[in-house]
C-alpha cells in the first residue's frame, strides 16, 4: 500500500477522526431534521422528541469528541520518549533527511536506509571520520528499516514491506558523556495498531546499543559511512 510522505500513522489516524466527526455530523443533522419536522406535525410529540434529542445528541457528542480527541493525540508518535528521556521529536522532519547510505541485514532479511541531519552530512563531507576527528555537537543519524518483498512487478527485485522500526543516535556530549557523547533512541512500529511505541524498559537499554556501537569505535561509534553517488 502507498502511503503520503507525512507519517503513515498520522495520516490513519486523522482519517479514522474524520469519519467520526463525519458520523457526528450526520446523527446531529438526522436528529435535527427530525426535530424540526415533529414541530410542525404535533406539538405533544415534538416535547418528548425534544427530550430525546438531548438525552441522545448531547451525550453522544461528549462521547464523539472524547472519541476524536483520543485519536488525533495518540497518534503524535512526536510526543513519544525513549526510557533515556531523549524524545522522538528530536528528529521531527527526518522523513525529508538526506540518505547517507542503505544497508541490508542478511539475518533480519531487513531493508534500512540511514538519514543525517545537515550537521551530519557536512562532517561526512568534511572528511570525518576517516580524518580521525569527531562527528560535531548535534550530529544526529537515523535508521528506518522495513521487511523485504518480493516486487510484484519484476520478481528479482526486494523492495521495502512492513515498517519495523525507527531509531536515531544523536551526539551531545553534556547530555551522554557516559556513551562518548552518543544518545540512543528507538521506537518500534507496530503495524496492527499502527502506532510506534519506545524500545527498552529503563534508561539502561542504550548500554546494549552503545555495547555494540563500541565496535566501530575507531569510526566514531558510527557504522555507516557515506559512500560515493
Ligand atoms: C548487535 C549490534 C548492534 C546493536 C545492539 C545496535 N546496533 Fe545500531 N547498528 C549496528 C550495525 C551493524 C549498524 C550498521 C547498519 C545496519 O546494520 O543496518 C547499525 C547502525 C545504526 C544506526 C545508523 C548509524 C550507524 O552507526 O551506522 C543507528 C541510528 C543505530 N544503529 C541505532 C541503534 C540504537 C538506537 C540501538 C539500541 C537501541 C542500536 N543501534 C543497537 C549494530 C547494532
């Protein structure tokens, strides 16, 4: 299925609060017609329709707005945060980075594209960190990664399926000195509920992905490197 460029879960989330407000809209209207027509037929009628009218429109419209209300709120996956506290919105925009490289993971059968913010991008062009300097305060790298399918169209090509997951690291050395200066954040998509939910049960889970980060150490704790295009 394709879906827009603004987030997949927003854009569900805000059809299925459309057709609620839309329902709403037609129950009042209904009710209102009906009101209006008894009015005019016979007035004993009108009375007890009119009691209806709010005993059924007014509590249904609370409930409808708390309805919609609870749609359009849990679907800002920006409001989530990581168990480290670092919040998604620190990379609000990612959709539209600039690509930094693919990658594929043999074992996940998994498709990722890396992202960079510009600070990022810039380092990468500036030589870093083969030159053996640091990526600079702000750098931020993003990972999203989908599972494989066959294309339809021309079976010798994967293509990206399923959503899996999102996940960035971000330097800044006040906030993680701990980590070299290296924050860690995921946040896992599910795609029945389609909503993203924050990996880890406490602050400690960004240890694991520091552990294994370790093993480019000499490459600034970054794996990917921005190959030639
Ligand atoms: C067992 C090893 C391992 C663990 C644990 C791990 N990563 Fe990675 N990570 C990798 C490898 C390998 C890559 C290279 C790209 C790929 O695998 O698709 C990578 C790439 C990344 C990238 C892209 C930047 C780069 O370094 O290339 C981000 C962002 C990232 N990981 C975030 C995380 C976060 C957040 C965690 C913890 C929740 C984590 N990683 C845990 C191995 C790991």
């Amino acid at each position: 299925m394709t879906r827009g460029i603004t987030s997949p879960r927003n854009g569900r989330a805000v059809r299925v609060a459309h057709a609620i407000f839309l329902c709403y809209v037609v129950i009042r209207a209904w009710l209102y017609v009906t009101l209006q027509l008894c009015i005019q037929l016979n007035k004993e009628v009108c009375m007890i329709m009119k009691k209806r009218f709010f005993s059924v429109a007014v509590p249904l419209t609370a409930l409808l707005s708390v309805l919609s209300t609870g749609v359009l709120i849990a679907q800002d996956k920006y409001a989530l945060k990581a168990p480290n506290g670092i919040s998604f919105s620190e990379i609000r925009g990612y959709e539209t980075w600039q690509v930094i490289a693919p990658s594929y993971r043999t074992e996940k059968k998994e498709l990722r594209v890396i992202l960079g913010n510009p600070i990022m991008i810039r380092a990468y062009k500036e030589g870093i960190p083969g030159n053996g300097k640091a990526f600079p305060e702000g750098s931020t790298i993003v990972k999203i990664g989908w599972s494989e399918r066959t294309s339809a169209a021309f079976p010798a090509a994967i293509e990206p399926d399923v959503l899996q997951r999102v996940e960035f690291i971000v330097k800044d050395t006040k906030r993680f000195p701990d980590t070299h200066g290296w924050g860690y954040a995921r946040f896992v998509y599910d795609a029945k509920t389609d909503t993203f939910s924050p990996y880890g049960k406490d602050a400690s889970f960004a240890q694991e992905c520091y552990q294994c980060h370790t093993l480019v150490k000499a490459k600034n704790f970054i794996f990917t490197g921005y190959p030639q295009r």
